[in-house]
C-alpha cells in the first residue's frame, strides 16, 4: 500500500485528499460522505489532520486507521509537536505502526493559546524535526535513545511541509534543506493560487535536493490546493495567514463577482481554482487537495 504511494509520488501522478476529523466521538460519518460520493477512487490516498488551530478533534491515528480500513488506501496521518513529548510521540508510533498506519505528516503545530480547551498548554519539545529523527531512528530498529526495539517496526514513511510563498525565496530552499536532511519523502507546501509561484517551489526544491544530494537524500514536492469560492476566504488567507499569497486578480475577480449574489461568486472562485488545479496537475502531477472537509467541491474539482 504504502509502497505504491511512493511509488506514485516519484514515477506517477500522486493526488491525496486532505480530511479534518470533528469534533466527535465518530469519524464514520465523515468517511461515509467520502464513499456515497466515490472520491476514493479520484484520488491516491488521504490524509488527517491533527487538532487543527489547537482545536479538539477525534483523533487523526484512528481516523487513519478507520480510513485505510474503509477504501485500502494509504493515510498520511499528522501528528503536531504541540501536544506530545518525545515519550508520547515514540508511543503513538509504536501503536500506529502495528495497525499498519505508518505514513506520518510531521508538523510542529499552532500555537496552544489559540485553542479552544481553557489554559491548554504547549509542549513543543522541540519543531518537527524532532519526530522525523524520531521515525528515522524506528526505520533503523531502535528507539530515540538508541535503544532496539524487540520487534523491529515496520517502514513508517515521513512526511513535512513548507510555505508556499515567502518575500525571499532562499528562506524556503533553506527550510525544504532542513526538512529532507531530517529525513521527510515528500514534503506538501501550503495552498499556491500561482502558476508562477509553484514553478519556483519546484525550482527551489530541486537545489533542496541539490544540497542534500552528498546524503543521499531527497524529497519531492507535494503542490497543496485549497480551492477559494467566497471573497472573505480570499481575503483572511491573503491578509492573516503567513506564507500564502493569494494573487490581487484572484480577489479583484471575487469582489466583482460578490457584488452579483452568492451563486456568481461561488461559480467564479470555482473557476479560478478549477482552472489552477488543471494547470498545477499538468506542470506537476504531485497534489494535496485540502477542502476543509466540503467533499462536494473535492469531487468537481477531481473529475
């Protein structure tokens, strides 16, 4: 399973669609809405997200499990540095490992103090790096303590992500280096809105690969898509999240069509995220869908 992913994302066309747990103690309508619609058989694999903005959600190992269980395709379950020590990460991967859930999505995690759980409290032993050395040294049978394992665990494939857009680029080469020394397959870059601006990540990847070549490491580049149908989307991203640029003519088109209803505004943002989606697939093959669970949208964009 896992095997074939890989296998995807360096030789073929790799398109995984990303699923947010809720706020429940039940996955299995959500992966209900996945099925009734066939998106399992648009797309590669999944993935899970892990508590996303600190908030409480069921828990992404077992969604991955459920997932894997329900269509046998691969999940790249997340797991943030923000609510685990090293102890706890060891143990978690250890469990995952025998139920066959061993695609990880490493990620340092939001800042507690956004959750929603009153004087919830980082622990942030250290950023994502640590639990890619982490799965490096269970790929090698031992724990982080150097210790073997009495039952070796099976390969548990890293993966990591990047910004999408940074005001210098060297910055992006330089993260993309640090996460494929530290072990990361595939590394997934937060949502691009530019043809442009996806032709430099993959430029910047490939001297990444350049650099870290004397390892005999390497990683490939994930394009992230997060499709936009509401001005208001468009502009928190643009205006509030951190290494995302949503272009001007992408908001200009919105406000325009804003002003003609709802469903004039939705038809254009599909549009311009349909049209984009084709156009990254084309230049580069390798996808992570995100549609903050809105599986409808995930569906037309794929067909």
């Amino acid at each position: 399973m896992f095997d074939t992913l890989i296998d995807k994302l360096h030789n073929g066309t790799y398109i995984t669609l990303e699923t947010t747990p809720g706020h429940s103690a039940s996955f299995t309508p959500t992966i209900d809405k996945i099925e009734a619609l066939g998106l399992d058989s648009l797309v590669d694999g999944f993935s899970t997200t892990d508590n996303p903005l600190a908030k409480l959600k069921f828990n992404a190992l077992f969604g991955a499990k459920l997932l894997q269980d329900r269509f046998n395709k691969p999940v790249i379950a997340t797991m943030s540095m923000r609510d685990r020590n090293k102890i706890a990460l060891q143990s978690d991967l250890l469990g995952a490992n025998e139920f066959d859930v061993r695609a990880i999505l490493a990620l340092t995690g939001d800042p507690a103090t956004i959750s929603d759980q009153p004087n919830a409290k980082g622990v942030f032993e250290s950023d994502s790096s640590l639990l890619l050395d982490i799965i490096s040294a269970f790929n090698s049978g031992m724990d982080y303590a150097a210790k073997p394992f009495t039952n070796r665990p099976k390969e548990i494939y890293p993966f990591a992500v990047v910004n999408s857009y940074a005001k210098n680029p060297k910055t992006l080469q330089k993260k993309m280096q640090k996460k494929i020394k530290h072990g990361a397959r595939g590394i997934i870059t937060q949502p691009i809105y530019d043809l442009e601006g996806a032709k430099q990540l993959l430029e910047l990847k490939e001297s990444a690969n350049k650099e870290c070549c004397s390892e005999n490491k390497s990683a490939e580049l994930i394009l992230g898509i997060f499709p936009i149908t509401k001005l208001r989307t468009a502009q928190f991203l643009s205006s509030h999240v951190p290494g995302i640029n949503v272009p001007p003519c992408w908001i200009d088109k919105l406000r325009e069509a804003h002003t003609k209803g709802a469903q004039e505004e939705y038809k254009v943002g599909f549009e311009l995220s349909k049209n984009l989606f084709d156009e990254l697939k084309a230049l580069h093959p390798k996808i992570h869908l995100m549609t903050a669970n809105q599986f409808k949208i995930a569906k037309d964009i794929l067909l």
